[in-house]
C-alpha cells in the first residue's frame, strides 16, 4: 500500500493512478541561466527516488520535467555574458545533465524545452480566449481573467480577496484584476521573440507547464511536482489554466519538497546564500550529498551544513564498512528480522525515508553482530539484503573500498600508503613492533586508519568517528 502526502487534499491519500500501473508524472524543472544549487539537487534527487520506487512496485512511470529555457533571467544573464540566450542555455543544460548524473539521477523520459512547444502555447491561449478565459489588455499582452476560474485560491486555501488586495500593491493598469495573470507577453526591442496572432513576443510562465504536460501526459495526470515554493503563484495559475482548457480536474496528486535553507533561510540565487552543486560536490563524494537528500523527510525543511554532509558521510562509512568485511549474496529467503516489510512499509508511508534509514541501519548492525559471530553465510546474506534495499534508493551501490578511500584521488597518494602499508607488514613479520607503530602513527596523521586482521592490513580514509562494529 503506497499512501502520497497530496497538497491540495492536505492529507496523505492512498496513490490510486488513473490507469491501471500506469504513472503520469510531471516536475516542474530548471530555468537554466546558471549552475543547479543545492535546493534544486534536492528536487531532483527526491522525485528520482519517487520514480525509483514506483518503478521497483512495477509502475510503468512517465516521468516529465521541463526546462525553462526563455525568461528575464536568462535574457538578462547572457546579455550580461555577451552570448546568445541559446548558448547560455544549452551550456547550463549540458552542466545540469553533467551534475545530476553524478548524483545518481536518473534523466526524466522527456525534457521539454518551452522554446519548443511555441505553437502548443499559442493555441492553449486561444482556445482560454474563446473561452472567455483570457483577454488582451491594452498594451497588447495576453491575460487569464481568474474570475473564469470559480476554484481560484482553493488550492492553498487562499481567500481570494486578499490575495487580490496583496495583488494590488503592484497592479498593472492593463489587467482586469489584479490577480489576472500574463500569459503572452509582446516583445521589447532586442528581446528573443516567436510569432503570435498578437504579434511577436514570448510565453508567461505559467503557461509553459500547462501546455507541456498537456502535450507530454494528456488532460489529466497522477502526479504533480515541484518545489515547495512554486505553490503559489506557479501552480495556482497552472491549475486554472489547466482545468479550465481540459475540462477536467487535470492534475490528480501534488508533491511539493521542502526548502533547502542555509541558517533557516530559504538557499536560493535572489537571496544570495546558495551553494552550486558543482562546489559541493568538489568538497564531498556524490553519494554523501544523495544520501543527505534522502535521509530527511522531503517535505521537510533541511538545513545545509557542513556537518550535516559529515555525518552523511559517517553514516555511509557504516554502511560501507559493514559491507566490505562480508560478501554481499542475495538472499535466498525470508531473513529474520522483519527489515523487508519495515522497509517497504516506511517507504508506503508518503517515502518516509529517514525510517527506512533507521531500519537499514539496524540491518547493518545485524550483519555486523552475525560477522563477529562468525556466521558467514547468514552475514552475506543480511548484506544482500542491505545492498539491495539501498539500490531501489540508489544508493550504497560503490565498491566499499572505492567509498573508504574516496578522498584518495591522488593515483600516487595511494600507492605511497600501499608501499607503506607493506613494509609495515614486514616488520610485523620481523617483530619489529617500534617500527610497525611508527609507520601506523605516521599514516594516522595523514588521516589514514590501519586496521590488521589474519588476512593482513587494510587501510581506508579518514576516521569517521565511529566503531566498526556499531
Ligand atoms: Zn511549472
């Protein structure tokens, strides 16, 4: 049983899709004038661990995510650049694809790009306008006349009247209404612009989403993403446009992701305090920053922290430390424990993914007690189990020695501790106990640990902190 946390109902809903095993999926995605930051990584990696998921229950998913690739922000940034708005857009689209991938995200089925579905805008708008739905203002641009949805404001619970008093504050002279927004706006001098039957300009916002999901997925779809912050106006606006082409409630569920926030602000590019995901991911290997954007809840705020990517990174060193003392062998029957169908349950429960980080810990404490016991064929088989559970989130698939010594990039660092290593054994192998020591305490410095077993030393980076066999 699969139950969705839907943000028009405010309730968590059992997922019930519109066609039997079939999914509809459409996220709201990047507008592309510069790197992802962190809080976009998180939509990403939250809705490919959806879509993961759905795909392990056997869903057959279609999974959407546009690109805004025409807006101010990008019109004015390659001005700035000296560039043309396509090159800008193409290099960050190139980098976001580059970033993601890293990240373990997988690619959506379709990316549609807003300069490309021109003609499918163009003739939502007019069919809005025989509607009685849209007007042209007196400057030229296209307007929704909210009025013709009588639903307006319903989906965040907003009273319509003071959304339109707020509304005021910056009106423009040529709208009806206050809350009327644009859906075609004609262009100024110099500005990237597409033909129209009123004259050449470019898309409002609003209207990308609505015509490219209706093109992608049809009238009506199972699930609606995005970011927390695009309830409003975003997705208010998409949903009047939407149902009041269609007909129809178009959109059957909505998942919104919480904020990543820096100091309990908000990390965004107009405030400032952002980080690129290309910065982080320099500092810290990729599975770090998925497994800190899994282990949070995400409709939850988090909060972005260097030490919040540290015990990202213990936490992974206990999972990989566990795996790399046993062989990982699928397991050929029901293991004891439960951590199956407190794994799945978790998950059913709206993605509860810090649960399931609670039961794939204690999973890792069972393989590391049945390994001390020396029950070798029950431990390989916990961690199959443990393997494959943290597959369907992507995560934990690495060799553990690639992952213990991550931060050993350096082809000769590494093979400087490997001779080290050996001629430490070699003492041992002599009793030379002063030299073994000191050989161990200088790599100890270096933030290697050594740690000897019958089979010889084996070395990994870093202390985490943290037992082996915790
Ligand atoms: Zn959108």
């Amino acid at each position: 049983m699969l139950n969705i946390y839907n943000t028009a109902a405010r309730q968590k809903q059992p997922f019930q899709p519109l066609k039997e095993n079939q999914v509809g999926l459409y996220v709201c995605g990047m507008t592309v004038y510069d790197f992802c930051h962190v809080g976009h990584a998180r939509v990403s990696v939250v809705f490919d661990m959806v879509v993961r998921y759905l795909r392990y229950l056997d869903y057959s998913v279609h999974y959407v995510r546009n690109i805004t690739d025409v807006d101010d922000k990008i019109i004015n940034r390659a001005k700035e650049n000296d560039e043309t708005w396509q090159a800008l857009t193409e290099r960050f689209i190139t980098a976001m694809h580059e970033d993601e991938a890293k990240l373990g995200v997988m690619r959506p089925d379709e990316e549609p790009r807003a300069t490309d579905y021109m003609a499918e805008m163009i003739d939502m708008i007019e069919g809005l306008m025989e509607k009685g739905a849209a007007y042209q203002g007196e400057t030229g641009d296209i307007y929704f006349a909210v009025k013709a949805c009588p639903h307006y404001g319903a989906f965040m619970q907003q009273d319509v009247e003071q959304l339109r008093v707020g509304a005021r504050v910056d009106l423009v002279e040529a709208k009806l209404d206050p809350l009327d927004f644009v859906l075609w706006k004609l262009a100024k001098p110099g500005e990237p612009s597409w033909e129209s039957p009123w004259g050449e300009g470019r898309p409002g916002w609003h209207i990308e989403c609505s015509a490219m999901s209706l093109h992608c997925l049809g009238k009506q779809f199972d699930l609606h993403g995005g970011g927390i912050d695009l309830c409003f106006p975003h997705h208010q606006n998409e949903i009047a446009q939407s149902d009041t082409y269609n007909d129809t409630q178009t959109v059957n569920g909505w998942m919104h992701v919480g904020h990543v926030q820096v100091n309990q602000e908000k990390m965004s590019k107009s405030l400032g305090n952002f980080f690129t995901l290309r910065e982080v991911l320099k500092q810290y290997p990729a599975e770090v920053i998925r497994y800190f954007m899994l282990a949070s809840h995400y409709r939850s705020p988090v909060n972005y922290a260097e030490d919040h990517l540290e015990s990202a990174k213990q936490a992974l060193t206990r999972f990989y430390l566990a795996l790399r003392d046993v062989e990982a062998k699928a397991p050929d029957e029901l293991l004891d424990g439960d951590f199956d169908r407190r794994f799945h349950e978790a998950m059913g429960d709206d993605f509860n993914t810090p649960e399931v980080m609670a039961v794939l810990f204690d999973l890792t404490r069972k393989i590391n007690t049945l390994h001390q016991e020396g029950e070798a064929a029950k431990a390989s088989q916990h961690a199959g189990l443990l393997k494959h559970l943290a597959g369907i989130l992507g995560f934990l698939q690495d060799d553990p020695s690639t992952f213990l010594r991550a931060d050993i990039d350096d082809q000769d660092e590494a093979q400087a501790i490997e001779a080290l290593v050996k001629v430490r054994d070699e003492a041992r192998e002599n009793k030379d106990w002063s030299q073994a020591d000191a050989i161990r305490d200088t790599l100890l410095a270096k933030g290697i640990v050594l740690e000897d077993n019958d089979q010889g030393t084996r070395w990994r980076k870093g202390d985490s902190g943290c037992d082996p066999q915790c």
